[in-house]
C-alpha cells in the first residue's frame, strides 16, 4: 500500500489513531475525532447583496486528560503534504482553546510543537511510535500552569 495515494481520514485510521492508542489514550474518554467547535460557525463572507458562511473550524484530534480539559490537538494532513504542513492551523485552534501541546502528522511522524516551553526549542520532530501517554503530557500541563 502506498501512503501518498491514501486520503487524510485513511492517514488517520492506519497510522495516527493507532499511536494514539499505543501510546494509552482512551478514545471513549479521552478523544474526539474530528471535533467541530461550536463557536466557530464560520465567518460570513460578503459579496455585494449575496452573502454565505464559511467553513466551521474542525480539529482532527483533540485530546483531554480530564472531561472538559482538552490538553492537546493533533491536525492530520495526507502524506502527500509534509509531515508539519498542518502546523498553523493547528496552533490556530490551540489558541483559541487554550491547548499548551499541538501535533501535526502525515502518517510518517509527528511534529510536535510545546507551548510549555519557556527556553530551547520548542517544536521537534518524533517517530510515529513516540507519541507522548497522557500522563506525560499532563505531567508536563501541571508545571506549566503551576499547579
């Protein structure tokens, strides 16, 4: 099977949400799929006396360690694309949401980019199979909101 001829659901299902779940994620509590924020009916655009709605802002993933703290977002992208081609539009809704850690993935690793970070660097590359437990990545929410 080649990667580049699958679609971004497929990229999803085959590479992404099974790392997810390796690394201990429970997708009956812990994630949504393609969640579509209920804020974000789209912005109306304007042509003369015609007008129409955009599209809805939707996430590929968001991740929650607790029920209604979402502590990450992962946007996913083909594997035509590369693999932190999503980067910005992720951060975009991590912003809007207040999420701290945010991943992009085209099915070949992830980009993942630690807003907790004060000093170094910030985004780094990581193997499909190193996609961080949700106690590492709360371990990590903790200290950054000093609690």
């Amino acid at each position: 099977m080649n990667k580049k001829n699958l679609s971004e659901r497929d990229i999803c299902t085959q590479y992404i949400t099974p790392e997810i779940k390796r690394a201990g994620w429970n997708f009956k509590t812990q994630v949504r799929e393609e969640k579509t924020f209920a804020f974000t009916d789209g912005r109306i655009i304007v042509q003369g006396k015609l007008y129409a709605r955009g599209k809805k802002k939707r996430a590929d993933y968001i991740l929650y360690y607790k029920p209604n703290i979402a502590i990450a977002i992962i946007e996913a992208k083909k594997n035509t694309l590369p693999v932190g081609s999503g980067m910005q539009q992720a951060l975009n809704y991590a912003e809007i949401l207040d999420i701290p850690f945010v991943f992009t993935s085209n099915g070949d690793s992830f980009v993942f980019h630690d807003k907790t970070v004060k000093t170094g660097k910030r985004e780094q590359e990581i193997p499909l199979n190193a996609f961080p437990s949700p106690e590492t990545l709360w371990k990590k929410y903790l200290a950054y909101k000093d609690i």
